[in-house]
C-alpha cells in the first residue's frame, strides 16, 4: 500500500482560515516538498556508489562532530554555498536576455531597472528604443545592449544618410564604451506592420552601418531588424518553410545585408499567437516545450525529423527560408519570445501557470545548447519578452500582460535567469525547479492526478498517508503537491514532466525560502547503505564518514541522537 494515495477532505471552513494557518499550510508545503526531493536525491546519490564525493568547487569544510554542538532551533552554516554561475549565458556561447518596453503609465527609473537586471542577473537586454536614461544606467554594468530604432523614426533613418548618421552619434557611439551596445535592432516587424515603410528598410540599415563604419564601431555594433513568423507563408513543415513572396525582392536585400555585415537574422518568435490561431491543430504541450504523448508526435515528413516545441520548428522555417533564397550562413537571434499572464474572457491560454511554463521551459532549452533539430549545432540566443506588463499597449488584454513584473516592480511570476541547464554532475536530478499543484484546479481533478502519480506514476506517496507527517487532511493542494514534485524529480531526466492533466505547474521559485527562519522543522532519515539516521533541513546530504559529516547548500547536517518530533 506504499504508493496509495490518500485525499483530505474539502474542509467547509476552509475558506474562513486565518492567515496564521495560511503561513503554516504554505510552510507545511515547502518542507514536505523538499522532503521528497531529498529522498530521491538521497537514492540518485547513492545508487551504484561506495562513497560519496564532493567536487572542490563546492568549498565543502568538513565538520568534526566531536567539539561542535548545535542548536536546534538555528542550526549553524558550517559550509560555504557552492558557487554557481551567476549569469543567463550558456558557456558556449548561447544567452537569454529580456526586452524592456516603454508603453507604460508610470514606469520604474532607469536606475531601478537596471537594479532588477542586476538582482535577477540577466546580461543582455533588448531596449525597444534609444532611451537615453535607460543607457546611462546600463554603463559600466558590463550588460550588452541591443538598442533599438522604433517604427516611428524608420522612415527619417531610412531617407537621410546625415539623419542616420546623427541617430549613430547620439545613440550609439556617445554611449560606447561605458555601455556595452552589441546590436541595432532596426524597426519591429516592418514588413508584417508597417508596409508603407517597407521600402526604406534596407536603406535605413545601409545607412546606418555606414555611420557605424566612419565611426569605427562596425565590429563592435551589429544591425539587423526583427521579422516575425508572418513573413513565412507556410512555417509547417519547416523543411518546405519560404517567405512570403510579396516580400521576395526586399528579403533578398536584407539577407544580402545581414551576409556582407556578418549580422544575424533577428526573428520574433512567438508560439502563443499560432497556438490560439490554429485552434486546436497544435497540443498546448507542444507550445508550452511539455512532453507529447507518443501518439501526438509532431514530425517533418520531408526529413523525418521530430519536432518537440513550436519554437524549434519555428526557428528551422526561418533556416529554411534562407536557404530557400541561396543563404546558408546567417544566424538566428531571437529577439522576442514569451507567453502572457493574462487576458480576456476568450483568451483561456493567457494565465500565469502558462507563462511561467514557457519562458522557464525556453531558458532551459536554450541554455542547453541543443540547437533546433535542424540545426542542432546553431544555438538560439533568445531575449524573453518581457520585463514588465505594459498597460499602455494597443490590442486585447493578453497584449499588455507579457511581463513577468508589474510596473511598480512586483512580480508576476518568478522566472529564474541562471543556467538551469548546469545540473549536478552526481545526479539527474534538475535542481531550481519544482512541481506544484495549482490550487485554481477542481478538486476532482487534483484527487484523480493525485490517484494516477501515487499508483500507476509510482511516486512515494507515504508520507501523505494518514498519521505521517506530511499528511493535510483539509489540504489537498499541499498533498498533491508533494506526491506531483516527488514524481517530477524521479522522472525528469526519462522524459517526466509537471503537467497532470493541467492540474500542476512548474515554479523556478524554491518553496522552502520564505519560509526558512519560521519553520524548522527536521526529521530523521535512515541512510540508505548506512543504518545511521540523520537529520537535515531543507538540503541534501552528500557526504558521511564515522567522525565528518558535510552539507550542501550551506545547512548544517548531524547525527540523530533520537527521532525528533515534527513541529
């Protein structure tokens, strides 16, 4: 009966509890999920090894725990946290960036913004115009900038050479070197957008690169303008992908351009808009990069190549459409990608469960430097679209809600920018993410995901069973969510992923953080080739010998004297 769930009852009071049990239910939440996750930490560990062993990167001080007595209620740091790579760059070159929009009511300043770069690390960022705040603050932040030429100032730059030049010196080269300016994204979508000034896109890029040049800068600064998806007539299959031939002599141009200029093809890549065109053609999974089902896989019929996310087919129709056009060597740099967080009544695919999926799911994909099927030795540097919601743009609701921050700073989801494709070398285990369960689900749903990971899903679902401690008999969410993220993490690196039926989300946020300093709760486990117990709070225990112990992630692990209770 190990894998036998067990559902609480829906509490009629529930709706009545203070907010004193909602800090306890959420704290209850976080320990119990990260307790699953060590146990099956613990057995990827240990599996087919003797000892255990710890990379010196770790910096992991060994303890000796004959002269060290802790206190239980505030066990002391005894290692220092392992460093990580603190920046959204791949080491091999691929990167993830952000746009920064302007359409906003009242907007942070710029010395904000560039703070929120800083703290959540991101070191690239898209700016949609020249704002020059915006380029002051990013100085000597080492951050590389793409600063763009918005689709009102187009048709000037692309009359006027001296205009160009001038948009080159008060732009560009008065900022350079302080601000690390890369690219010039010139216009958004011009063709798909602004046809009237379809005609001056090419020369407003040759002007520019001329100013760049007399300049001295034409190395460091790259031009190029962002087209969308709209200019492939049929993307699917991607293998017979061109552009739209109303276009042909202008593209012809601009590939001619970007191939003189060593320059990229800049691509806005948007999977939410074909999904809710197609109506049901493409599965939200294949939008969202979630495992398909084997009987929902999608496939290039001309190359037998398998697709497994939109984005990837998205970028190899825009390869194939240059190749169409005799152009083999440019590189794709996508410089929008993302999901709304919200919209109207009829636009169900806009939610926050979904947003967080995609842009968690695409930083990984492309800091894993697997390139798109194919191309699989091009990695896509991409820049999420976007920073912050922006109420001032046109359209329906989902259009200003693309942010993964309010206005005023707060955040709308968390999305983590750090390489989650660095996992631990000793384990499958991907560490930074969690599997929880959305709490706007019908609880039939929950209860019916809960049946399926505790049974045919094989979690360890016994700690939720009645008289354990992670047992919630009001609480199936909490209970859900610990036999969901033990079945993520057991099944993650075989193809396992967050989605029951739409009833689970996955959150970059660690859920065991808010809560570290008002819930401390430990408990024994035996180690699995040692009958020894030990106990360990919200971390991972890597090493043991008779007299040293380690810990990872700074949290002081020892010996169990006696089984300590919960709570």
């Amino acid at each position: 009966m190990a894998h036998r769930s067990t559902v609480p009852e829906s509490g009629a009071g529930s709706s009545q509890r203070s907010s004193l049990q909602s800090e306890v239910r959420a704290s209850f939440l976080a320990v119990c999920i990260w307790k699953g996750e060590v146990e099956v930490e613990e057995r990827s560990l240990l599996r087919g090894q003797d000892q255990l062993r710890l990379s010196a990167s770790e910096k992991v001080r060994k303890v000796s725990l004959d002269n060290k007595k802790s206190d239980a209620r505030a066990p002391k740091y005894v290692a220092s946290e392992p460093k990580r790579r603190g920046d959204s760059v791949n080491a091999h070159g691929a990167f993830v960036g952000i746009n920064v929009g302007t359409d906003i009511s009242n907007p942070p300043s710029a010395s904000d913004i560039v703070s929120i770069l800083k703290e959540k690390k991101i070191q690239h960022v898209r700016l949609l115009d020249s704002d020059h705040q915006m380029l002051s603050a990013l100085a000597n932040t080492g951050i590389e900038v793409v600063v763009g030429v918005p689709n009102d100032q187009l048709l000037r730059v692309g009359q006027s050479r001296s205009t160009a030049a001038d948009w080159i010196n008060k732009n560009v080269a008065a900022y350079i070197p302080a601000t690390n300016i890369t690219h010039i994204a010139v216009g958004n979508e011009v063709l798909t957008t602004e046809p009237n000034a379809a005609l001056v896109l090419v020369p407003a890029l040759q002007f520019l690169q001329s100013a760049l040049l007399a300049a001295n800068l034409n190395t460091q600064v790259k031009i190029s303008s962002p087209h969308s998806t709209d200019m492939i007539s049929k993307p699917f299959p991607p293998s017979t992908a061109t552009f739209n031939s109303t276009w042909s002599s202008i593209m012809l141009q601009y590939l001619q351009f970007l191939n003189n200029t060593a320059s990229p093809f800049m691509l806005n890549a948007q999977p939410y808009y074909d999904y809710v065109k197609g109506q049901g053609v493409f599965p939200l999974e294949y939008a969202l990069f979630r495992s398909l089902n084997p009987d929902s896989q999608i496939s290039d019929p001309n190359t037998n190549l398998f697709y497994t996310n939109m984005f990837d087919a998205m970028v190899d129709a825009t390869y194939n459409s240059m190749q169409a056009m005799n152009f083999t060597g440019i590189p794709v740099m996508v410089t929008a990608s993302g999901w709304p967080s919200h919209g109207g009544q009829n636009e169900k695919a806009a939610n926050v469960d979904n947003a967080l999926a995609y842009n968690t799911n695409l930083i990984r994909h492309v800091l894993n430097n697997s390139g798109t099927p194919g191309q699989p030795n091009n990695q896509v540097s991409t820049f999420i679209f976007e920073l912050f919601n922006e109420d001032l743009r046109a359209g329906p609701v989902s259009e200003k809600n693309w942010g993964i921050m309010f206005p005023n700073a707060t955040t709308v989801y968390s999305l983590t920018f750090e390489d989650m494709a660095t996992t631990n070398t000793d384990s499958p285990v991907l560490r930074g993410t969690f599997c929880v369960a959305n709490s706007s689900a019908p609880h039939s749903a929950l209860k019916q995901s809960l049946d399926w990971a505790c049974g045919p899903g094989s979690a360890n679902c016994s700690a939720i069973q009645p008289g354990q401690p992670c047992y919630k008999s009001d609480d199936i969410v909490a209970v859900a969510s610990y036999a969901f993220n033990d079945y993520y993490h057991r099944t993650r690196a075989s193809g396992g992923t967050c989605n029951f039926n739409s009833t689970a989300m996955v959150t970059s946020t660690d859920p065991s953080k808010p809560h570290w300093l008002q819930w401390q709760q430990r408990w024994c486990g035996v180690w699995a080739r040692k009958p020894r117990q030990f106990c360990y709070t919200n971390s991972l225990v890597l090493v043991d010998s008779p007299n040293y112990i380690a810990v990872y992630h700074g949290v002081h692990v020892k010996p169990c004297k006696k089984m300590m209770r919960f709570g």
